[in-house]
C-alpha cells in the first residue's frame, strides 16, 4: 500500500498536507528570552484557524457544486447523444460508428 498525507495525497505528489485549523489552534512554540507575546500568538492562531476552517468548508462545498455539474453534464450529453443519433438506413463513407 502506498503511504500517503494526512490529506490523502499520495506521497510524491509535489502537494504538501494541508494544516488542519486544530493543527494551527494548538500548535505550541518554544519560548525565547524577549520572545513574542504569548496571548498575541494565541489571539492570531485563533483567527487563523477560524479562516482555515472556513476555506476548507469553501472548498467541500466547491467539490460538491463541482460532483452535481459533472452529473448534470453527464447527463445531458447522455440525453443528447440518444437524440442525435442518425437514421438506421444512414451509413457514412467510412463505414464506422460516429
């Protein structure tokens, strides 16, 4: 079996793993002497993890809108192509299937 992401990507696909807003929520740094304000950092994963949940929900309801367009078009073409089709008596030059 292939080892893959955390994403699901496969390894070795040139796409790194998408951090996760519980990843950024509480992702803990090492302190430094005159280092950040720890309640700054705090405040700012929070709003980071905040946007991240929401793009992450963007980007399903994309895949989704994405999946029903797909159907919709297969769907259509189905329609279509059994609409089209020439009379039986109709043979084309080439003798192949059009």
């Amino acid at each position: 079996m292939a080892q893959v992401y955390r994403s699901g990507q496969p390894l070795g696909t040139g796409r790194p793993a998408r951090l996760t807003p519980r990843e950024v929520r509480y992702r803990r740094f090492e302190p430094r002497w005159r280092g950040l304000d720890p309640a700054e950092v705090r405040d700012f994963q929070a709003r980071l993890a905040d946007e991240l949940a929401t793009l992450h929900e963007e980007v399903r309801l994309l895949g989704q809108e994405n999946d029903r367009l797909k159907r919709a078009l297969r769907d259509w073409q189905t329609m279509h192509a059994r609409e089209c089709r020439p009379p039986e008596e109709f043979t084309p030059p080439h003798q192949g299937r059009w």
